[in-house]
C-alpha cells in the first residue's frame, strides 16, 4: 500500500498527479527496460539536457522511487507496459515469419 506520499501520486487534487501518463513517460524515458525487475532509471541519466529538462527527470526520478516502494498501482502499470510490448514485438516478429520472401531474395549475386 503506498504511505501518505505515495498517496499524492494518485490524489486528482493534487499538482504531483502520478497517473497512467506520469509512469508511461518514466516508462517510455528507460525505454521499458527493466534491471532486477525494476526498470532502469539509470537510463533517465543519458538523456540529453533537453530531454531531462522537458520530461522533468527529477520528477521521473521520484515517481521511480514511488513505484519502487510497493505501489500495486504504479507497478501494475509497467507491467501493463511491458505486456503490450511483448506482444507488439510478438506480433511483428510473426508477421515477419509470416511475408512470403521473393524468389532468388536470399541468392548472392
């Protein structure tokens, strides 16, 4: 269960909103990779100054160590995440599979 701070990430009252949104940008930031079952936060420190300053890393940073306490919520999120891109990546490796190769494609010429 998140404590009293970890409550301001899902208060709609507050300016802190810890939504879908907010855990998709930490997501999207370490591009949904994943160290000890946790994603890679240590990606947010390659980012190029712009980058850090548009996507408020310092925000991003505390909304990692917020999903990092416990919070079902915010956890369940990534996991969500991290299902859609399993299953994007599935779909296109079988669609893949799948296209027929033109004749003579793999011939070295």
């Amino acid at each position: 269960m998140c404590d009293e701070k970890g409550n301001a990430f899902h208060d709609s009252e507050s300016e802190d909103v810890g939504d879908v949104a907010d855990v998709f940008d930490l997501y999207t930031a370490c591009n949904g990779e994943v160290l000890d079952g946790v994603l890679n936060v240590r990606k947010l420190d390659e980012l190029s100054e712009e980058e850090r300053e548009v996507l408020d890393v310092p925000r991003l940073k505390e909304l990692a160590a917020h999903v990092v306490s416990g919070c079902a919520h915010c956890q369940s999120i990534v996991y969500t995440l991290n299902r859609a891109r399993l299953e994007l990546r599935m779909i296109v490796e079988e669609s893949r599979i799948r296209q027929p190769q033109p004749v003579g494609a793999n011939r070295a010429d």
